[in-house]
C-alpha cells in the first residue's frame, strides 16, 4: 500500500447543524463554515429535478457518462471546446484525480500557505512533496514571484486559488498572465476558480482567457458555492486535449448522477439567480468588512463569499458564536478565523456578538 497514507489525516467535515441545534437548544443554526450559498439554489432546479425524477422513475438506467447537454452549455458559454472539459463529483474529485494522474513520487508540487487543503492532502497521497508559498501578508493575495522562486527542475503542479480560500484575495489575470508566461512549460499550473462569480470587477473576473494562450494552464470551476448546489456534487475542470483525455481515462464512468447533471443544467441556465447572488453577497461583505475595520480587526479584503480576519484567540469566539446558533471556520491556527458571508440577520447577528467579544476581551 502506499506508505504515506498512514501518515495522513484525513479532511474533517464541519459538524452537523442537527447536533449543534440538539447540544445548545437553538431552533436554528446557521451553517457559515463552509462557503456554501445561504440564499439556496435556482428555484427552477426542485421543480426541475421533481420532474426528472418522475421520468427516470427508479433510477434504473445509467446516467450519461459524458454529461453531454451539460458539457456543451459550459463550452458554449465560456467558449471553449467540449471535449476540454473534464467533469467531476465534486471538484474534490478533480482535485484528487489530477493528482493521481499527473504525480509521481518524489514529484513537487506548489501550494499557497494558507490555502484549500485538498492540494496538499492529495499530492502527499500520491507521494509528492508540497512545497508552501506564504501568501502575501498584507493582501492575503498569492504570492506569485514566491511561486517562481521555489520551481524546480521535479516541480509538477502549481495551485493557484483564485480568489483564494481562505484568505478571499485575488489575482487578476493580466498577472496571472505574466506570472503563466515565466513558468517552464512542462509544469501545469491549475486555476481554481471556485468563487470567482463573486469577484466584483470591471474588467472579466476569470483567467478562462489563457486557455487559448496557454497549453499548460488548466481552469477549475464548482457547482457547490454561487450556484448552491454543494449537495449535488458538481465539478468540472477545462484544459488542453491531452490532459483533458488522461484524466477522462482515469475518471469513474459514471461519475456525475442523473439528478445532479439536471439540478447543474438548469442551475447554469439561471444566471439571473447567480448575478443576484453575487450582489447580495458583495452587499453583506461590504458591511462585515465596515464593521471589522471599526473595531481595528485585521482583514484581508475578501473577493470571494467568506471573510478571514484575525481575533485573538479565535477558538474562543468561534465557541460563542456557536453557542449562539453561527458555525463558523476555525483551524487556521489560533488567531485566524474564517466566516461564510450570510444572510443579512445573521451577518448583524454575528457582528453583534462580536462586537461584544472584542469590548470585553481586550488584554
Ligand atoms: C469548496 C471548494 C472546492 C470543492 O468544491 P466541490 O465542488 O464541492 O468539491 C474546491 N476548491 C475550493 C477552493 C473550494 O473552496
């Protein structure tokens, strides 16, 4: 087996709401520790799925293996080629089988420190070493000369969060363009882009340009956060013809259900839902980031649907918050704590509670 794993621990999903609700007494809890979408999904997919489900009746048919009427909207819209276009059970999935795919022991990999931890996780499981960029410290942005500096001649994959979980920030891709024209063309840098819908800019917002530019750059996207719809598992991944037949080489057959390519077709359909989304949520992160700057908290200007500040001893405020009915993001040592963007009510909540902890906490 491989040895590695035995070291590993494996990635620790946030506690149910139930069992909060149960343990405190609260009629309510809102879940903030995981970046999904607290204004729910289209309403057109229930109806949607509702309805699919009536014609697949038992499920007894295979779904299509190849999401076909899903693959040419995303192609259509983003323009690029169908056949680019690699989907999976979760972009977790994608994260996983890029890593087995395109890694070997010994090989380097490149993450940001802090970043999503499936990067790391799953290039250890393959036997790779992760090499840890620090993130800008003041912007919270990846470090993209930091990056070229540590390339070597084993260095594989680069990750590049795009606004980056958890800091929020991100990089726009005039750099990114510069920084993909620097690095050899044997390494694949990977863009994930799962929040970029929620990016606030006037020029494009994503990177998908430099696919035409670029052969070793490859985009990440998820159904899971803009257009919640994390239940259904939804991920896809858009490079060039080889990669992309590699990895369809190694991908389960079957690896999207027949519910979740109707709940993501008639999702991606909907952009009215998302562009709405998006303004919500840049509404009530305009106000969290007005509130942490009156109360002198450290920040990072957030990009994405989450906020990360820093608070002395994180872990205790975490608590109360949760006492009160809001989960939030902790383990990103002791002074660090990540907040999912939510609703109006719950946002005030939150700051209320806050606000408190910070007049009576101060040493
Ligand atoms: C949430 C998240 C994912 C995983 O998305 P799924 O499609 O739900 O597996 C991937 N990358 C980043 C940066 C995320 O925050």
């Amino acid at each position: 087996m491989k040895e590695t794993i035995k070291k590993l621990a494996s990635y620790v999903p946030p506690t149910p709401t139930e069992t909060i609700a149960k343990r405190y007494g609260l009629s309510r809890v809102a879940k903030l520790s995981a970046n999904e979408n607290p204004y729910g999904t289209s309403p057109k997919v229930a109806a949607a799925v509702i309805e699919a489900v009536k014609q697949f009746g038992v499920g007894n048919w295979y779904p299509d293996g190849n999401a076909t009427s899903l693959r040419e909207m995303i192609a259509q819209k983003l323009d690029v080629k169908a056949a680019n276009i690699v989907f999976g059970c979760g972009l977790d999935e994608i994260i996983s089988l890029v890593s087995r795919v395109f890694l070997e022991k010994d090989d380097e990999v490149l993450v940001a420190e802090p970043t999503f931890s499936e990067y790391g996780l799953n290039a250890q499981i393959e036997g790779a070493t992760v090499k840890s960029v620090p993130v800008d410290a003041r912007t919270g942005a990846n470090d993209l000369n930091g990056f070229l500096k540590n390339i070597t001649l084993s260095t594989k994959l680069i990750w590049l969060c795009n606004p980056n979980n958890p800091t929020g920030a991100y990089n726009d891709p005039n750099a990114l363009r510069d920084f993909v024209a620097k690095v050899p063309k044997d390494i694949l840098v990977l863009i994930d882009e799962a929040y970029i819908d929620f990016v606030r800019s006037t020029q494009p917002a994503s990177a998908v340009m430099l696919l035409k530019e670029f052969d070793n750059v490859a985009i990440l996207r998820t159904f899971s956060k803009i257009y919640g719809l994390a239940g259904y598992r939804v991920g896809y991944i858009i490079m060039d013809d080889q990669r992309a037949r590699y990895l369809q080489t190694a991908r389960l057959p079957y690896n999207l259900n027949t519910l979740s390519q109707v709940a993501a077709e008639t999702a991606f359909e909907d952009q009215q839902f998302v562009a709405e989304v998006a303004a919500k949520n840049a509404r009530e992160r305009d106000k969290w980031e007005a509130f942490l700057k009156q109360h002198q908290v450290f920040y990072y200007p957030s990009q994405a649907n989450f906020i990360f500040f820093k608070v002395a001893d994180a872990d205790q405020l975490a608590a109360r918050f949760l006492k009160k009915g809001y989960q939030v993001r902790t383990g990103f040592g002791k002074d660090w704590l990540r907040v999912t963007i939510g609703l109006p009510e719950d946002n005030f909540g939150m700051q209320q509670i806050m606000a408190d902890y910070l007049n009576n906490n101060i040493n």
